[in-house]
C-alpha cells in the first residue's frame, strides 16, 4: 500500500493538535515548532515517521512528574515550592538533563528545555536520553542553610525516580556546584549508596569530573571557532558581546578571551556593562562567583566601564554576539541592531535565547547562526564523561577531558554543517541541528517499538 503524504501539511496538523493538548504552553510550543519547522524534507523522506505518529509521540513526555517542596527559611517561616521533573525520551539512553531553580519555572519551561535536550543530547554522540526539572524557587538573597534545606526537600522526593541508568540530573540556572552536592548528600543518605553517576556536575573532590564546570561555555567559544573556521577567520581580534554572568557566560568568556578575542560586555537580569578595554574576568568571578553579588559592582569598582539597565545589551557594536543568559532574551529588534552594526555571527550558550523572530532575521541577513542544541551541547557532553568516568572508576586530567570536548564540538559542528547542505540548507545550523538530532532519536524510537 501507498500512502501520499503531504509533508508539510502533515507537520501543520502535527502542530495543531500538540496546540490543543498544550494550551498556552508558549515556550515549550515554541520549542515545537522550531524543531518542525525544519523537518519537511525528513519527513517526506521517511513518511514512516509520519504513519507511526513520531512527530506527536516525540512532542509527548514519557512521564512528567510534578511534587511539592516544602522548606523552613532561617526565621522559621514555612514555603512551599513546586518541584518538576519532565523525562521526555528514553530511546538513546537513560533520562538526562539539568534542574533550574528559578522563579520562572513552571510546566510550559521544564517542557521546552526537556524536549531541546533531547536533540542536544543526541548530536553529543553520547547514549542519553532527555528529561529536565527543577522549581519556582527562588535562590537570590536565600543563605547557605536555606539552600541546602530546599535541595534536601527537594531531592527527598526526586530521589525515587533517579538512579545511574534511569535518570540523571545535573545543574542549569540557579543550581551549580554547591546545590549539586546537597541533592547528592540528600540521594546518598536516603537510597543508602554512593551512586556517584546518578547526578553530575559534582565537585572533582567528591566523584566529578574535571572541566565539567568550565564546559558549557568553553564548548560553545571552540564551535564558534569552527563556525567562523568555515568563513576562513577566527576568534583573534574579533569583539564580542556575551550576555549573562553566570556559569554559561563566564567560562564562555575565559575561553574566548583565551583564544584571542575581545569581549567588550557581559550582563545580569538587571543591565549590563560595557567595557572597552575587555571585561577583567577575574573581577566578574570575585563579584559573581564569591559575592554572589550583581553585575552593576563591575562598573563601580573599574574605571571606564558603563553600566546601562535601559537599553539592550545588544545596541553594542561587535562581531560576535553570545547570548548566555537566558530563553528569550534577543528579540527581532535586537537582532535588527546587531544586524546593522556588522555582527558577522551568533550562537546560542543559553537554551532558546533567540526569539524565532530574530532567528529569521539572522537567516535573512546572511548572520552565522549556531543554535543551543548544537553549540552548548558541550555542557551535558562532559556530563555523559563524568558518567562514564564514574561508571569505569577511573578519573581523567583536565587537558584529556578538555580534548574530548574539543574533539565532540567539532564533531557536532561538522554533523549540523553536513546536514543542512545534505538537505539542501548550506549554513543553516539550525536546520542541520535539528535534521540530524530529530532522525537519530526517531530512527531509535522506531526500532524500540510502539512503547
Ligand atoms: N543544563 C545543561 C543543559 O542545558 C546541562 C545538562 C546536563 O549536564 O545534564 O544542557
């Protein structure tokens, strides 16, 4: 039997019925239809894809599980969060992905960032499945105890849902180092073992991997060098804009700034700073890291810096522009300014940080543009390492791991590149991020079954 399949017409229908089943889930439909929108060629390809419903099995969580998390603050004041974790697909691998914690979070953000990891997760080359959790709440002002206690609550009742082959957390916004290590006390206490693969982004001392911290940020500086690799330049000399302050934008500066290049600006929810004469990283760290203070002390403890909390990071002139913050955070009139001044190409450190609008301003324009899935994939990377590493009790040095990472961000980079020119889209990563994750998870959910 033949079956005549209209491949576009079938994505619109797709589209239209994940809409209904997830009503004003703005973030993670946005999430969809970035992913679809370069999938008319694959599916006409493989119709297969379309008969047995892998368009709307891919787009439905395997499991979502939502719970309450209840915590004492330091005056003895009760709270009451809610904690979520999405394990969206498991054909690759185990569940994994990070936790935010964060204000924000709700169904809608754990949705988009559980189904963009599963296609990160499977350009890595790596066997990981993708889930994402975290909760609303909100670590800024909280002290060391009052963390710890809301990790504690947390993972007391996560912990029966994780596990070294099942499901595997890590960090994201708001979750680093420190929380790292309360939710795994809390998991080694109550499941009485010490699992060290059942999260990563541990601390070296206490079974994580070396790099794992500087990862993400320095996975996304090495595919830009290849990205500007294929138009014959390189990171020397070149300026750059990166937004954020955190884990993502301060490593991504460290190694951008150790590969030669001028990075003019970095940010923080509340404005940014500009300085000309290259942002002290070192000073970012005693502010960020230490302090765990804002991004405003930068420009008062340097002089000839400018901090600005009314206009957008983005007005700023440069070659290179880096958004690390956050999801939507560069808007079509942003991307217009950077367009105007000359910006030659943009990767994504955060997840979705480019709204679709700007995305298609950049394609228009003839703008490089590396999206997260692919360009701070070298995050959860490091991660599948530290499993590994964990798995075969044996530990890496720094630069063996680090060459890893180089080795599978080239990779990634030559995968995205080949893809979109294979399927008729040369330069358009975004295509070719997406092609080539979507057809190795949905080839692995074919094979799996029905299930
Ligand atoms: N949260 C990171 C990401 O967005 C890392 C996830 C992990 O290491 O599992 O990819």
């Amino acid at each position: 039997m033949t079956t005549s399949i209209d491949p576009g017409d079938e994505i619109k229908q797709a589209i239209t019925s994940i809409k209904n089943l997830n009503e004003g889930q703005n973030e993670f439909l946005q999430a969809v239809r970035e992913v679809f929108g370069s999938l008319e060629a694959v599916v006409e390809e493989t119709p297969t894809y379309i008969t047995q419903k892998i368009l709307e099995r891919i787009s439905e969580p395997e499991r979502q599980i939502v719970f309450r998390v209840p915590w004492q603050d330091d005056n003895g004041n009760i709270h009451v969060n809610r904690g979520y974790r999405v394990e969206f697909n498991s054909a690759l691998g185990p569940y994994k992905g990070g936790l935010r914690f964060h204000p924000t979070v709700n169904i809608s953000i754990i949705k988009f960032l559980g189904f963009e990891q599963i296609f990160k997760n499977a350009l890595t080359g790596k066997p990981i499945g993708g889930g994402k959790g975290g909760a609303n709440f909100n670590p800024k002002g909280r002290s060391n105890d009052e963390i710890m206690r809301f990790c504690q609550s947390f993972m007391t009742e996560l912990y029966r849902h994780l596990g070294e082959t099942r499901d595997i957390p890590a960090g994201d916004i708001g979750v680093g180092t420190r929380e790292i290590g309360y939710l795994f006390g809390q998991y080694k206490r109550i499941a009485n073992k010490y699992e060290s693969g059942m999260i990563t982004g541990k601390d070296p001392e206490w079974g994580g991997t070396l790099v794992r911290n500087e990862a993400t940020g320095y996975g996304l500086a090495y595919f830009v060098r290849e990205m500007l690799g294929e138009s014959d330049s390189d990171i020397e000399g070149k300026t750059f804009l990166v937004s954020g302050s955190g884990n993502v934008a301060t490593y991504t500066i460290e190694k951008i700034q150790q590969l030669g290049g001028e990075v003019v600006a970095c940010s923080d929810s509340d404005g940014f700073v500009h300085d000309p004469s290259g942002i002290d990283l070192d000073l970012v760290k005693q502010i960020k890291q230490v302090e765990r203070g804002r991004i405003y002390e930068y420009a008062d403890r340097k002089q000839g810096v400018n901090y600005y909390d009314d206009k957008s990071i983005w007005s700023l002139e440069c070659d290179v522009a880096l958004p690390c913050a956050t999801q939507n955070e560069l808007l079509k009139e942003d991307a217009k300014m950077l367009i105007e001044n000359g910006c030659m190409v943009v990767a994504e450190g955060a997840n979705m940080p480019a709204t679709t609008e700007a995305i298609e301003l950049f394609q228009e324009s003839g703008v490089l543009f590396g999206p997260g899935k692919a360009a701070n994939a070298g995050g959860v990377a490091v991660s599948a390492l530290e499993m590994h590493q964990n798995a075969s009790l044996h530990s890496l040095t720094f630069e063996e791991t680090d060459k890893q990472l180089q080795n599978i961000m080239k990779e990634i980079h030559s995968t995205c590149r080949d893809t979109a020119e294979e399927y008729g889209t040369p330069g358009n990563y975004l295509n070719g991020a997406n092609i080539a994750g979507f057809k190795k998870v949905a080839n692995s959910m074919l094979a799996l079954g029905l299930i």
